[in-house]
C-alpha cells in the first residue's frame, strides 16, 4: 500500500488543488493511504474534514517578506517545523510527499530531503513562491500552471474538482439559475471575491446597482463570510447577495460574465469553463495575481480592473459593454478555453503513485 502526504494549507487556492488530487490517487488505487499535511493557521482545518480526508498539522513558518526579527528567527522555526514534519513521515511510513506551496511545504520538502522520500511540486501561480522554488531544486518531478514559473516544470494547469472539470454549462444553465432564485432566461452577472471575499469589488457592486437597474440582467454575489451587505440593497429585485456559494460549478453554470479576483484557482476554473470575466487582482502580495491572468488578458480570454481602479462607473460600463455584445463574449469564450487545462489531477495523481511505488 503506497502511503502519500500532500502538502497544502492556508488559502483555497492551495488546499482544493491538494483535495482534487487525493480523490484523483484514491480513483487510481483505492488502497492507497492519503492524507493531506496543513498547520493549524488556515482554511484546511474548515475544509478538508468536510471532503473525506485526513488531515495532519504541523507548525505553520511564515516565511517574511521583509527583513524584521521574524527573518531573524526563521531558520530556528523552520528547522523545528523540519523535525516534527520528519517524525510524521517516518511515523507514517510515508512513500512520497506532493507539495502545493505555501508555508506548510518547506518544512515537508526538507524533511522528505532528509529522508530520501520523493518530492513533487505544483506551482499554481505564476511567479513561484519561495517554498516551492527551493524545493523544486531536489524535487523528483515538477508541475506549474502557467509556462515559465519554474524552469524545467511540466505545464499541466491546476488540478480541479470534477465537479468543474466535468461541467456542461449550457445542460446544467437553467437548473443552476432556478436554484439560486434566479430567473432562468435572464442574462446572469456572477460575482466573487475568493474564499474571502472582497470589500472592493462588493463596494463597487453594490454602487452600480441603480445604474444597473434599468437592464435585462441579474447579479448573483458571493460577498464573503466576513462582509455584509447595506439593507438598502434589498430594493433591487435582481441583486442576489449570498455569504457563499458552496457549490461554484452551479454559479458557473448560472452565469454569462464572471467579476473575480485572479487568483491561480479562479482563473484555472473559468479558463476551464471558457468563462468570459472582468478580473480584479488583489493588490497585495507580491503582484502574483495581476502576474497570473496577465497573458489570459493579452490573448484576449478577460479584462482586467486594477484594484485602485476598480469604481461603480468602471464596473457598470465594463459590464453593460460586454453582456451588450455577446459577439464579444463569444471571443472572450473562446479565447479563454485555450488557456484551459484538464486532467492535472490526474496527471499529478500517476506521478505520485509511480514514485510512491518506486520508493518502496
């Protein structure tokens, strides 16, 4: 029986990837033992359970942006993080550790190096993350999502849910939008900010609303656990606020246009689902987001609105342009679903099995 850890933690964007690939290496060989390594600080403690899968926890290490006393005592954290990482291998009996980044890998790939357990990377976004860039020096195989992020990497996309990957949007369109309350013959406006929602975008939305009053459509918004909406809002029969939305492959199915951030997730799935859609990237980070959908922008496939751009007048002209035009969606369409990569979780799945296989 072949015994896999899948790094992963901190933000959806890492943790639904490591989720897809689980299922993929239990749909290859159902005796296979996975189980998927996060710290106590992010999403997976909220997510993973909920799938069916087993989660272990190891200390978080941030890894600093800036030099402060945290770079000062990061090599301390991590080396402790390492050793307790090292053990749960061990104690495993762990035949290959697949990595998706963020601050739960490093301690995992030094311990796999340490261990002579095979490593696997998938970088999701387009300018890779430290964790990953040094674990993809001893790695046996790597994977990006976009072309360029890590030399030598296999450009495979994201592994998605098959729930997404499977999709039919236009079998599932109107059962989507009656299941929301929406009308089923209504142009549909979908809006999100990410698992956490985006103060930004839900302000700029909730100003257009009455200059959106007067058309033929509807808006379906995830506004985010944290965020509540003005009771005013209600007045406007085609608004839909929601917290969340717990399954996207039917809001995708729901929708003629997407406003998102550009998150390495989102773009995979709406490129995917040849989704048309207004990106917003989040300003802060390193500039990961507006580097991610920058080439899916060039070739035509999205628009983007800087965050400090982003304003109701923006936001109403970009969408009344754009469902005007469904000549101009169509492009978007097209051009979209040739950034679009499947079968990633299937392709991560094999690699880790085959190794895990090798190393025993």
């Amino acid at each position: 029986m072949s015994v896999i850890a899948l790094a992963a933690g901190g933000t959806a964007g890492h943790i639904e990837p490591a989720i897809a690939c689980a299922k993929a290496i239990k749909e290859i060989d159902n005796n296979a033992n996975v189980f998927i390594v996060g710290t106590s600080k992010g999403l997976e403690r909220d997510i993973v359970s909920k799938r069916g899968i087993e989660l272990a926890l190891i200390p978080a290490t941030p890894l600093p942006r800036n030099i402060s006393f945290a770079t000062l005592s990061l090599p301390f954290r991590l080396l402790a993080a390492k050793r307790i990482a090292q053990q749960l291998l061990v104690d495993r009996k762990v035949d290959c550790v697949v990595g998706f980044g963020a601050y739960v890998s490093l301690p995992m790939y030094l311990a796999a190096k340490k261990l002579k357990i095979p490593v696997i990377i998938h970088e999701g976004n387009k300018k890779a993350g430290l964790a990953n860039r040094v674990g993809s020096k001893f790695a046996k195989e790597v994977f990006q999502m976009f072309p360029n992020s890590i030399k030598g990497a296999k450009t495979i996309g994201m592994p998605l849910r098959t729930e997404i990957s499977n999709l039919n949007k236009e079998t599932a369109r109107n059962n989507a939008r009656v299941s929301f309350g929406l009308d089923p013959n209504k142009q549909t406006l979908l809006v999100f900010g990410g698992s956490q929602g985006a103060s930004s975008v839900n302000k700029a939305i909730v100003g257009s609303l009455e200059e959106l009053a007067d058309t033929n459509i509807q808006i379906l918004h995830a506004i985010g656990n944290k965020n509540t909406i003005d009771e005013s809002t209600k007045k406007f029969s085609f608004y839909h606020p929601v917290s969340y939305i717990e399954k996207m492959e039917m809001a995708y199915a729901a929708a003629d246009l997407v406003i998102s951030r550009a998150g390495a997730m989102t773009i995979a799935e709406q490129t995917v689902l040849a989704m048309p859609a207004i990106y917003i990237p989040f300003a802060s980070g390193n500039g990961e987001q507006s580097q991610n959908v920058a080439e899916l922008v060039k070739d035509g496939g999205g628009v983007v609105i800087s965050d400090a751009e982003v304003s109701p007048a923006v936001l109403v002209r970009q969408i009344k342009e754009l469902l005007a035009n469904p000549a101009k969606l169509h492009e978007m369409s097209q051009a979209a679903s040739r950034h679009g990569l499947r079968d990633a979780d299937k392709k991560v799945a094999q690699s880790a099995l085959a190794l895990a296989s090798a190393h025993k």
